[in-house]
C-alpha cells in the first residue's frame, strides 16, 4: 500500500492436513499446546512463540499440529492480552518514532514513517472493532499509547 510496486510474490505454505503430526515428529500435539502456553506465561508475543517452536522444536506450523491457530489458543488459555500483538508492534513503533521526533524535530522523513504507522495503525483499529477484539469507542491517541506501552513494559 505504501510503495510504487505491484508485487505478485508470496510465501506460500505447503498444502498440510490440519491435525496431522508428521512422521518422524519430536513433539505431540498437548506438548506444543503446553509449550506455548509456557512461553506466554514468561511474555513472549504470538512471533516469538512461533519462531521459538520453530528453531527449538522443529514445529513448522503450529496450526498442521493442533488444527488451530497459535493466537486461538492463547485466546483459550487468556493469555492473548487486551490489545493484539501485531497493533501492539505497530504502536511501540509509532512510541519510538514520537519520541525520536521530539529530540530531533529536522528530521522530515521521519515524520513521513510516522504517518505511515499511524494510518496502519487507525487501519487496524476499525478492523479490530469491526471484529470485538477492542471496545467500540476504542481510538488511538499517541499520549495514551505511550502510556498503555509503559505499562506492558
């Protein structure tokens, strides 16, 4: 949305039967269940979860395992938080780029990035109160999303 190209590549994952382990598999299906609700308990977001059973424990695809989604099980567990992650992300940057702004106010192309986040980020919240993921008067406000960042930190 915000470049000059098309672009028609994509990562495409391989056709799988949800559900089925494959042959040769070093954990089961409770054991990744178990391990991602571990990981969550010490903080890590849906990313970090995903990319740790990757390296660790040869799970490519949480979902091929469980035959759900890894954020669904947080979700079951409670352990998804208030705010989704991938606004979540968007908002720690957005923090990040205001407080660079505020020390270095010559920066002009700095200030393009930040619209760019910020219309991400306005993008997501309709979608997100589209959906019941957030309240329906939910808005974002860059003082308030430095303070809800604090907060998590």
């Amino acid at each position: 949305m915000h470049s000059k190209k098309h672009g028609k590549a994509k990562s495409r994952k391989p056709v799988v039967e949800l559900g089925k382990i494959p042959e040769g598999a070093e954990v089961t299906k409770e054991q990744v269940v178990e391990l991602i609700v571990k990981y969550a308990k010490q903080g890590m977001g849906p990313a970090q979860i995903g990319e740790k059973l990757k390296r660790e424990h040869k799970v490519p695809y949480v979902r091929q395992y469980t035959g759900k989604r890894l954020v669904e099980i947080l979700d079951e567990h409670k352990l998804s938080g208030d705010i989704p992650s991938d606004l979540m992300n968007l908002m720690k940057t957005a923090v990040g780029m205001h407080n660079h702004l505020d020390r270095n106010k010559q920066d002009k192309h700095n200030v393009m990035r930040l619209r760019r986040v910020e219309s991400k980020i306005w993008r997501l919240t309709k979608y997100y109160v589209r959906e019941g993921k957030l309240p329906e008067h939910w808005k974002y406000d860059p003082k308030q999303a430095e303070l809800i960042i604090k907060g998590k930190a």
